[in-house]
C-alpha cells in the first residue's frame, strides 16, 4: 500500500501515484482506494446498461469505456479497470480529477475549478473558463519570489471558524500543449487526455501546508478594449463562485441544499472575488500577472475580511 496527503485527507491507495508526495507509515488513513470489482449491485446496473448513479453518500460512475469508479461515505473508493489496456498516466489522471474529488466532496469540501498560490502564509485562487488563461498566469506568477504553487486543477477548501482554507493538492501541475510550448521544459510528461495536457512533478517552491483564501481572481475573455480588474459583491460574487465549482454538474443532480448553500456562502463572505476581464483580440499573458501581482502585495489587500 502506498500512503499520500492529497487536500489534507490521508489516503491509503493500492495504487502509487508518483504525481504526489508518498507518506511514510505508520499513517491512519481518511479514505481508501483499493482496484478491483465494486459491489455486485452496481455490477449488474453496469450491465444493465446503467452507467452511473449519483446520491449524497454512494456514487458510482463509468469513465468512457476505460474505468469504472464507486466511492462511498467519503472513506472508501474503489477502481475497476474496464480496459485492461488502459495507460498508467492516463488511468492516475483520471483518478487525481475522479475518484479522489468525489471522495472529496463527500468529505464536505468545496471544490473550485483553478489554480491556486500561496504568498505570505495567504493563498489565492485563480478560477475561470476553458482557455481563460489560468495555467499562463499561474506559470508568470509563479517565477516571482515568494509566490509558491499550492494546486492545480482543483482548488480544495473547507470553511473553518469563519475562514475559508486551502488545502493543497499534490505537487502535480498540468498544462495545455500551446503553453508547455512557450515554456518549453524537458520535465513535462504527455498526458493522453483529448484537450492534449501535459504534467509536471514539482521538486520544491510549492506550499504543503493549509492556508486561509485571501482572494479568488476569475479571468473571462470579454469585448472590451482594455485590460480590467473589479471587486465583485452581492449575487453576482455568488455567482462566480458557484460558476467556477469543480464538477458543478454534480449541482444538477444532488441538488442545492440548504447545508450547500451555507458552504457557497460561508465562502463568499470569507474572502474578496475579483473579476478580471481582458480583451478578445490582444495578448494580455503579462498583464494579467501583474495585476494580480499588485493585489497580493498590497497590504490593505493582505488583510482577512472580517
């Protein structure tokens, strides 16, 4: 068994996942992830043509034709390999944004699509559409002294005594191919996904420990003719939150319930949302980490919200 720290749960994974950073035993684990046959019910709803089912505490979920996923109470995840072909690096992608996300969010995390940073014992969010440009601006960010990389992909929080806090994932950080050819690197591994992503471990300048959400900045290409940045408030700060969530699909089927919505807004109240729109037909790929920029090492800004 291999044992890892993936957003502050404990997991014991018959599985290795050299993306993350192995735990050394004796270790009590959270959750498990165990290969093998799930329940024999879900067996035989698979093969009725069933191809998941979704409630609060039970899921389970087919992956293409590749992988079959059932996780349960948020302790217990297990992985039937369908395609007995199936890459090794393509499998553990699969599971990094499946299996452990959903045990996740049965665990009562809130799960926002983006990167995140850390910089003075703060971290901060960077959330937005498809090809917004949060692997960029990451990337940029990260080259300044004192910025380190907390997650990619998935940004893991928990609200706490009125703080919203980060949990960081493994230090694993994905790029699209155009961006891994601007920043050529001989350490980023093909990832056989369909949008073309590649990998790479970081060794150092990434953040392990938890740390409080001082902002959240969602980048969306607009029709406008400059660069610009705003604090959001009221529904429109709710908004964007629940826009950006990580599996929000998920909304659709469990539902908005009022223990949800005093997660969306135990978040929103917790930390400042910025909206930073750029411009369609101009390249803003260093503008926007300097804005961001700014706004981290403004110590007004660096103050938690009450």
């Amino acid at each position: 068994m291999y044992y890892y720290r993936l957003y502050g749960m404990l997991l014991e994974s018959e599985l290795c996942f050299p993306e993350a950073d192995e735990l050394t035993p004796p270790v009590t684990p959270d959750a498990t992830l165990t290969l093998g046959m799930p329940p024999e019910w879900v067996v035989t709803e698979y093969r009725q043509g069933n191809f998941s089912s979704i409630t609060e505490q039970v899921m389970w979920f087919r992956l293409y034709d590749e992988l079959l996923v059932y996780v349960e109470q948020g302790s217990k995840a297990i992985v039937w390999k369908l395609d007995p072909t199936l890459d090794e690096v393509r499998m553990r992608t699969y599971l990094l944004s499946g299996a452990i996300t959903f045990l996740l969010l049965q665990r009562g995390y809130l799960l926002i699509h983006g990167s995140a940073l850390c910089c003075k014992d703060k971290a901060y969010l960077i959330s937005g559409p498809s090809g917004s440009g949060k692997s960029t601006t990451a990337l940029h960010l990260m080259k300044q002294p004192g910025i380190l990389f907390a997650s990619d992909d998935i940004c893991a929080v928990r609200t706490e005594n009125g703080q919203s806090i980060l949990y960081p994932g493994p230090p694993w950080q994905r790029v699209c191919a155009d961006v891994m050819r601007r920043n050529p690197d001989s350490e980023y591994t093909y990832i056989q996904e369909a949008d073309e992503k590649y990998g790479r471990k970081l060794t150092d300048s990434y953040c392990r420990e938890p740390l409080p959400v001082a902002g959240m900045f969602t980048i969306y290409r607009d029709n406008c003719e400059e660069l610009s940045c705003e604090e959001l408030s009221g529904s429109e700060k709710l908004q964007v939150l629940t826009h950006n969530l990580f599996r929000g699909e998920l909304l659709n089927l469990l539902g908005i319930t009022p223990a949800r919505m005093t997660q969306f807004l135990s978040a929103v109240t917790s930390f400042p949302i910025y909206k930073i729109a750029r411009p369609q037909n101009r390249d803003t790929t260093k503008e926007i980490p300097e804005i961001i920029s700014k706004y981290i090492n403004d110590v007004r800004f660096l103050v938690f919200p009450s």
